[in-house]
C-alpha cells in the first residue's frame, strides 16, 4: 500500500502547475446574476479526514454552489424518505444534457436520477411534502453539515433564476403531465432556485462533503447523519452522474465521486480519506469548470491514487 | 480503517444466504448455442491481492464469457495503441441498450464506450489493424494475463453468433458509413465473436482480473502489462459502462468496477484488495446475471466495503 | 371525368352503413370538462361549392371542435403576416404524437408545423403580438368565415384545460426558452385554450371550411379572405399534418385535405367541390374521431373520387 | 372551374424563367458513379391525359432515376399481394432523413412507409419471396408501364452502390434482426441495388408516371395495371412520404404527388390531368434537385391549380 500523500507539497505544486494553464472555459450566462461574477477567481481546498486543511487562492469568497447543492436535498430526502424517494426517480447516468426533457417524455415522467435537474426538481417536491418549513429546514440541514450557521441563500440570484428558468419550468410542467410533482409548480420551482442560490466559500463546501468521505457521520462529534449505505449509495450516484454527460471523462480522468455547479464549484471526495472543493468559474462545453478539473486530475494524478 | 474481511466466513456466508434466493432470471436466447447451457449451474470465487483464494459451485467447468472479454481486448488495444484509440471511441455511459444504433447515428459513427457493442467492434477493428496474426495474438494475450494456456475460443459458440449476429452486423455496417472501421466487416465480426466466445472457469476469471486490481501489473511475476494510469482508467470505464444500462445500478447497490456477459458471468474487483468472478446463466431484464448481481451486493454488503 | 356524385344518395347510404359499425374508441378523458360528453353523439354535414347542403344526426348541436380551431388562427396569422410566420414554424410533418416535445428540443424551438400543439401556441404567440384585442378580434374572424355571429368561446372549457394543461406549459416554457415566444407565457396559455374552447355545429363547421374548398374566398359574398396561394398551401398543410401521426394513414384512407379535433370532430375539404363536418366523440388510439374516420372514409370511397 | 391551361406555353415561359435561376445544389457524390455524371444536365418533360407532350433539355438522355424506381416497385408488390404488405411497411411520414435507422429501433422493424430506403427493402424482399425471376420480371414490369422495352438496368452503378451501400446495409440486418427480411441479405441487397439503378430518360418517365395519373390503368391500352383504389392510395403515399423530410415542403410549395431520386430526377402528377418529369443533377440540402423543385414550383403556379 501507498503512503499517505503529502497533500501540503501537493496543493502547492498544483498552485504552481495551474499557473501555466489558460482556462478555455466561459462563464455560465444564462443566469444573468451568475454572469457578474469575475471569472478569474479561483479557490482551492482539502480537507482530509485526519484534519488536516490545505488551500489557496480565493479561499475566503463565497460563490453560489449550484447544483453540488442538489447532493445535499437529496441526501436529506434519503435521510427522511428511505428508499421510497427511488420509486420516483432513478440512479443511472442519463447520457444526455442535464436539462434535456428528452427521456422525460420517453421514460414517463420519472427522472433518471437525483442530479439532473429534472431529478432535483422531484427530489425537491419530495422534500416539499415532507419539511413543515421547506427553505429553512433545508437550509438549517445544510448548516448541520457544514457546522456553519453562516450559510445562507442569495435571493437575488434566486429570483435571477426564476426570471430565465422557463427550461426548467418546462421540465416540471412535463413531470406533473406524467402525475410525478404533487406540489403547486411555483411553489416547487420557488424552493428549487433558493436551493441552488446557496452560497459558499470553498473551505466550508470541503468541510461540508467530509460528510460523504465520513460514511455519513460528521467528523466533528461523530453524529450519523445518514446511514454507511446511504452514504455509499449517494456517492455511487455521485460518481455515475455527478457530471452531467461528462461523468465518465471525469471518472476516467479524476477518478472521484463529485460534483460540479455552473457557478463554477466542483466537490469530490476520496471515500475514507479526503474531501476537495475548488472554484473557477469559466466552464468547458459541457458546462463543468474548466480549471476546475484541470486542478483535480492533478491532485489524483500526484497523490497516486483514486478509488480505481 | 476497518479490518481485513474475513473473506472464507464471508464467501460461506454468502453461498448459504444465495440458497433462499429463487432466480427470476432467463437464459439467454438469441444466441442457439448458449442457450442450451444449464440453467442452475452457479459459480462464485473470489481472489485476494494477498493470494487468498475462496469459492464455491462448479468452480471448474468453462463457460461463456461473452463481453466480459471486452475488457481483455481494450486492455491489449489500449497498451499497444495508447491513447489515440479514444479518438475512435469514448469513454461515457450510453444510457441505452448495448446494441442500439441510434446513438452511433446520432453522434456521428463513434460509440459512446469501448464495452458496448459497436464500441467493441471498433476496438476489434484497431487491434485487427495492429495485430500481425490476430485471433492468434489477441488468445495469447488472454492467456498471459490469466497464466494458463489452456484459454480457447469455442468455435461452435462463434459460429452461432455469426449465423444470427443481425444486429452486430448492422452495428458495424453503420460505423462504416460514418468511416470509423477500416477492416473488412467480414473479418472484424468473425474476430469479434471469436473474442466473445471466448471460455474460462470463474477461478480463471477471477485471476484474469486480478491484473486491475494490481494497478496493471500480474500478480504472479510483478510485469507490468499496462501503466497504472491505463489500469486505473480502465477500471473507470467498466465502472461507468460495465454493466448496460444498469451500470448505475450496480455502482448503487455494488459500488465495485465490473463487467458482465450474456453467457451469466460477471467479474468485479476492489482495486488493490480482490477481484471477484461469478457464473449464473439467468439474466435479468437489462442482460446482467441475476444471481450475480444478487451475489456481489452480498459480498460488498458483508465486506463493509466497496469503492464508495 | 367522371359525373358529379348524387351527394344527398351517398349521405344516405353513408348513415346505413354507419349504423352497423360500433366504434372502438374512447372519449378524450385528460381535459375534464370534454369527458362529460355523451359518447354516443353522431352528426354529418356535407356542404358543395354549388350550395348543396346535406346531413344526419344531431345537426344543431353545438361541440368543442378544439384542435380543428387551430387552421383558424393559422388563417388569421397567415393573412395578417404573410410569408414571415414560417421563420417561427414548418410546414413538415411531425412523424411523432401531437403534443412532444422531442423534436422542439432537438430542432431549436421552432415546431414542425403550425397544427402540432407547439406550432399553434407559435401561432397564438403571433396573433397575440398582432391583434389589438387578441380573443375578440379572433373570435370575430371565425365568425365572419363562418357568417354566424353566434359562435363562442366555451369559458368553462377554457378554463377546464388551463388546469390540467401541464404539457402545453411544458411545450410552451421549453419554446420560450429558446426565443420562439414572445408574450407573457400566461397570456399566450389562455389565449390559446380559448381558441381551443371555441363551439360549433357540424353544420357551422362544414360551412366555415368551405373559405379552403373556395380557394381563399367566402362562398356567401366572393370576399377574398386569403389568397388562393395562401388557401392553396393551407390545404397542403391540413393534408400533411391535420391528423397527428395518422395523416399518412387519412391521407392513405380518405385521400382529402382536413384537421380533426380531440372533441371528436373533424372537417375536411375537397377543393373547388365540397367541405365536410363529421363528430363524434369517441376515439381512436391516435386521438382521431373512430367513426369520423370511417364516415370520411366512405364519403370518398363512394363519391369515387379524392384529391388523388 | 378554371380553362384548362396552354401547357406548351407555360412550358416555354419554365423554360425562360429556369435560366434566370443559378442551382445552389450539389451532386450526390456518396454513390462514386453518380457522382460523374454533368451537373448541368436538365430536362423537363410533361404528358397529358389527353395525349400532348411537350419538353425542353436534354429530352433524349436516360439518367439514373434511383429513388423514383421505389414506385414501381411498390406498385409491382402492392399488384400482386394486396393489402398484406401493409403488415411488414407503414404509410406514415417518417420525419427523418431516408437513410435513418432510429425508426427502426424503435418501432420493431417496420419501416414508416416504402418509399424511404427502408421500406423499400422490405417491399424489394416481398417481391424477392413473390417473383420467379426477380430482376427479370421487375424489369418487365417497368417497361410494359412506360411502353418502351429499351429500359435497362445499369450495372455499374448497381455495383457502385454495392461497394459503398453500407448504410443500406446496416438498416437490412437490424430490420432482419427483428425478423421483417426474409431473404438472404445478400440478394435483397443485390436486388434493391438493380432497381434503383434503373435508367429513363424524361420522356420515358413522364409517360411511366401516366399509370398514376390515369387511375391505375395504361394509357395507350386502358389496360388495368392496379385498381384505382390502389393508384389513389400509391399517390397518396407519393404525396406524403415522396420527397424524404422535405415532403411537407413539396406538398406546401408544388401540391402534387410525386418521388425524387438523387440521380436529379423528380416525377409527379396531376391525377385525372397530367404527369411531369424533370431531372437536374444538383440536389439541395435534403437531397432533392434544386432545379427540379424550382420548375414543379413554376409549372403549378403558372398552371394556377395543385391537388389542393
């Protein structure tokens, strides 16, 4: 077996080699907030299961996480559903955009998993029907997690969202044809565009994702928040779809289970070993951050080693 | 970091639970020849990176391997053509059947994934292309790696596949059109069902793989057959492609790299800890082992451990 | 060429042999309000160019002719815009069910053709920007082509589709999220559920379809309402997309240009000859009138003549 | 009703008019032996019912009239076996391009209707199953309906298609694979290949396409050839499957029944009126003659009157 790395010299030599990289990517804009943002920031930062914490550039900015925050309703929808929430959307990689309404219609209305927008949206009614207080029982879940009550929604980019999302309007509307959303559509669209608002820096969205390293406990007070399986199962996902239809570059070139935002952030993890969360924002075509997974395929490719 | 697994407990354990399991699978029937295997033969046999070795049921009788073979010709056509084979095919999940068409018209002639059919195809073209005798070449690859030169194509199975092969026929005819097969078709599907009729014992397949589970190295004389960047990236395929459609499935209720075969088998491995082969004829609705898979979620069920 | 048919013999036969043919469809049950009809209504309305008027059944009842409205407001935006509304919408057939969103999303926004469900609410979409007083105006039009100032809106219909037209807000979101919609979603939804609402006899239906018989011209008073190029490729269109994915069929059986509704209606042209009216509610699997079809399809068989 | 028009006139006035008009379209260059012939070659060629013919170009030059030959073919099999082959090939639009096999995936086998590469494979097996002698009597049939026992099949573009026809080839085997061949693959292929490589002249195809005109019976001998059920059902497929995904188009722009091929050629007719053939090599984007589509234009707008 390996030694453990020596992340301290690693993320200082991947500072050092993403200098030399010129980012090809573009910023996201079809959410004009989003399109503000500078898309020269960058943040880096691991946070390993001994505590162990590295990082560098903007490490102290906070950035809206998008859809990585599509893992943290679904893992509390598994949390207080159990394996009910699968009979309404699925666990297999989808091939296809992640806003397509292709399988949708040909697949009667269920989602092929919780990662896409469509699945977040019936994850989202899931958890609509089940919180007394959706946005901030959601929200109070996500601070449990990141032990920061710091963490908040940012309505503007929220609202941004609604004005533009007529794709994921269409989405929804196509899901409820099919008898698979049961709340009031706004209501549902309302709760999702807060959930992806979530804002983060990327130290508390590392700190966040040792939940999934962890097994499902949180590694301050031991607290199972969700069970081993589950949490294994959510990292499967994670792994097979994490990526909309790049999941399988990032498998073969990262070889982590993760998940990418268009505001730019991607978290992955090393089960039992480390979580990372990084933050560039211009993307490459498929709509993940360009340096992004640059900087990660350096980290695996350095520490010589990923779960394969 | 948990314990060792008792793997002789664990295989025992498992082989009584299996008893109670009433396989709702069907055998195969598109290919005449295979479909006259007997139904309830089972196997099961685990191989450790220590050289623990554990099994039970007809440990030594051959049978049809069938796309597990896949893996084998990636890996030869991957160490001798490097990564210029991924200009000819990719490396995502096809979120459709292994043998449809639609996606290879729709994207231009290259398929999704080196172990679906058309992708196996084209790697039957690249190595057909690099292989001075390649039937001949291409068993004495596959004999290496398992160390036993009593491997053989069974002819007969071949055979039968090419009389009925409709499907693999318009597969390639297709890829043609589009340019991205060289070779004659006539010879790259004789050599594909060749490769595909390929028999071993699930010891012998079991020890095959251990080659992934080894970073690319044989475990019996330390030789390197392929970097462990190539091993670690194949592993990543078959965990996002091994299985059809229900590559998301396994990943959620296994979590290990595999691959399966329409002949019942299917082989799995835990990178730098075991690889895994079972045998049970009978299908499920997407074409994997029902008793496999069943198998295998016990095993990583009982280990406490899987990639995630 | 053969002589002029005794139309009022043929009705008569046509209402015999009808009478011996129990229809096997089902009355349209996903918007509320229509379910309520009585499935066993029947009516039959010929009217020639040369003022001959025929028919049985219940003639004076009025019905939801639904989709058939839609060659109204393609009438209307036709003769208001001219050649530019075909930058918005084709003129092919679909080759797919009334109501996917497939193709919106393959093919960039822009529907097939104006009497699919996307292209009409395009078209609503158009007329929306272009009337100043868009529901009147437009009921205004229908009731000058079919010299009866009696025709309405049914508000309770309208009103019955709003609620459970998820798909249509599916078609319509999605159409906007690629620039092919203009107005305020909402605004575009009611207006085209109220065209969808608007009632007639078979009697007015078959007397309002006479303007396509009459190459663009009211028969009462010669006014040119369209041209007849304009009447010409109207018809052309009715011919290649009236019936959803069964106008290869109609046009295979009946062999006449026409657009049928999920009320059970259906009107049909025979240029410079005659136009026709048929409802009746029940069904076929493809949303097309059971013995609305049959009924056309004796009328041409009888009359030994199509347009081919 | 409208005089009947002076078609030698508006033939002169085409024949001015088509000078003015430079071809934006290309020669088929995927069939190597077409892809030799002049670019520049047209003629145009018109037959009354009531015996006149009139044409300008090259009058006298045969030409491969490739996809037109897909009506005599179906008229020979639709002939001899009636409404049956309707089990093994649809009459609906496709919506897709003529060589796709999506449709065929997806829908078991049957081809959409059988005037797309597809369904005229399979009608090309049902003959192969009726006929004794195949070729020899399909070549018969052809020549009693043009009258002229100079038509010829050409055996170098038949063996050019032969070496390149992989996509045809592909869309056999999986209609195969669903069990809608019969045949030996190789033979059907050989068969098809004949067919489409039948040669005519204008005026040799003018005088063909009067069987349709006529009602099924030969002009010259009032000989019934098909009933004329049968002839309205083949103009009816001609009009809504005759001219790939640009039917609507053809339908909305000329309003006649007709077939193009992509040697430049196109055929259509007038039922009870006329038949017309044109040929100009260079297709447009959808794989009709630029010119052919122009002059179709011209000839129903100047003769004032289409089927619609």
């Amino acid at each position: 077996m390996l030694d453990k790395p020596d992340y301290k010299q690693i993320i200082k030599e991947i500072e050092v080699e993403l200098k030399s990289i010129v980012s090809e990517g573009k910023v996201a804009n079809y959410i004009p907030e989003l399109a503000k943002v500078d898309p020269n920031k960058f943040a880096f930062h691991i946070s390993s299961i001994d505590g162990e914490n590295y990082g560098f550039g903007d490490l102290d900015e906070k950035f809206s996480i998008q859809s990585i925050a599509k893992v943290f309703s679904l893992t509390l929808a598994y949390k207080l559903n159990g394996e009910d929430i699968w009979k309404r959307v699925g666990v297999e990689p989808s091939g296809n955009p992640f806003n397509s309404l292709i399988q949708i219609e040909q697949e009667n209305g269920i989602p092929r998993n919780p990662l896409i927008n469509s699945g977040a949206l019936v994850i989202s009614d899931i958890l609509y029907d089940t919180l007394s207080n959706p946005k901030v029982d959601l929200l109070n879940f996500i601070r449990e997690i990141t032990d920061n009550h710091d963490i908040e929604y940012n309505i503007k980019v929220a609202n941004s969202e609604k004005k533009t999302g007529f794709r994921n309007s269409a989405l929804i509307n196509l899901m409820r044809s099919f008898g698979n959303i049961n709340s009031d559509i706004n209501d549902i669209l309302d709760f999702y565009f807060h959930l992806c608002s979530v804002e983060m820096t990327v130290k508390e969205l590392s700190k966040a994702f040792l939940l999934y390293t962890n097994h499902g406990k949180l590694l301050t007070n031991d607290k199972e928040i969700i069970t081993s399986t589950m949490a294994k199962r959510i990292n499967a996902i994670m792994h097979s779809c994490g990526f909309y239809d790049e999941a399988g570059e990032f498998s073969f070139k990262v070889g982590l289970p993760g998940k990418s935002g268009v505001g730019g952030g991607i978290a992955a993890i090393y089960p039992g070993k480390y979580s990372v969360a990084v933050w560039s924002p211009k993307l490459n075509s498929k709509g993940n951050s360009y340096l992004g997974m640059k900087a990660l395929q350096l980290l695996t490719a350095k520490t010589k080693r990923s779960i394969f």
